[in-house]
C-alpha cells in the first residue's frame, strides 16, 4: 500500500459522499417539481437560467451557453430546449448579425410557469437539505450547501 491510498480513499468517500446528497436532493426535486409543475429538474433548471439571463441585458442565450449552463452535451439540450418549445416555454432564434448563432429566451409562459415552480423548488430543497443532515456522512456537505453562495447565473 502506498503513503496515499489513505488519501484517495477519503477523497473517494467524499466523492461518494456528495454523489449521494446530490441524487437524494434531485429525486426529491424531481418528485415535487413533476407533481406540482410537470417539469423535470432539468427542464426547471433551464428555465431558471433562462428566466434569470431574461432580466440581464440581452436577455437570451446562445445554445452553448445553455448547454454549459445546465451542464448537458448540445445534444441533449437540443432535446430538452425543444421540449420546452414545443410547451410555449421557450422560443429560438437565430442570431440578427451572426446567422450562424441561435439564441434561446424564456417567453411570458415560461416565465410564469418558473415563477409558479420556484416556491415548489425553494421547499422540495429546503426538505430534501434537512432529510439529507439527519445522516451523519452527509451533514457536513448539508452544511456546506446551506452556505455557499454562487453568482445568479453561471454562462459561459
């Protein structure tokens, strides 16, 4: 054994660790979100995004943009993108100076849709969070979630 097979052995037990508080608090999210809203988490997370850009100057985004921002391959956000468009969630548009750019916005339905979701979100986290801290392997990351703060969108 080598002088840091202890080390990675933590550092997998803390990957493990944070995989786990990850799938616990996205099912509960899935669940309430799908109930209450007939959205996935992903689909509710690209309209957070969306809908957050939609008050910045601009107010849209271009697919690789959405793509990182909801970390997915342009593929798979293709799919989800036209999901939503095909529920008047969302619009595309291609690019006035740059015909090759297309852009995607968050209409007024999708927009009121968040707006009715984001509570439901807010609660099904917060639930998730406190279910998640009872476990002593998981606290401390509970802990660590609770007070991190990030920038309101994150775009590429």
């Amino acid at each position: 054994m080598t002088a840091t097979a202890p080390a990675l052995t933590a550092l997998a037990q803390g990957w493990c660790a944070l995989s786990l508080l990850h799938g616990k608090i996205e099912s509960h999210l899935e669940r309430a979100l799908q109930a209450g809203h007939g959205l996935s988490v992903r689909e509710y997370s690209l309209l957070d995004v969306l809908g957050r850009q939609h008050e910045r100057e601009g107010g849209h985004l271009q697919m690789k943009q959405v793509a990182d921002s909801v970390v997915l391959s342009q593929s798979a956000t293709t799919r989800l993108v036209t999901r939503l468009e095909d529920r008047g969630l969302l619009e595309r548009y291609l690019c006035p100076t740059d015909r090759r750019g297309i852009y995607t916005d968050v209409t007024e339905a999708g927009l009121k849709l968040l707006g009715e979701a984001r509570p439901t979100n807010e609660a099904a986290l917060r639930a998730a969070l406190q279910e998640a801290a009872e476990d002593p392997r998981l606290e401390p990351l509970v802990r660590t979630v609770e007070t991190a703060r990030t920038p309101a969108v994150i775009a590429a």
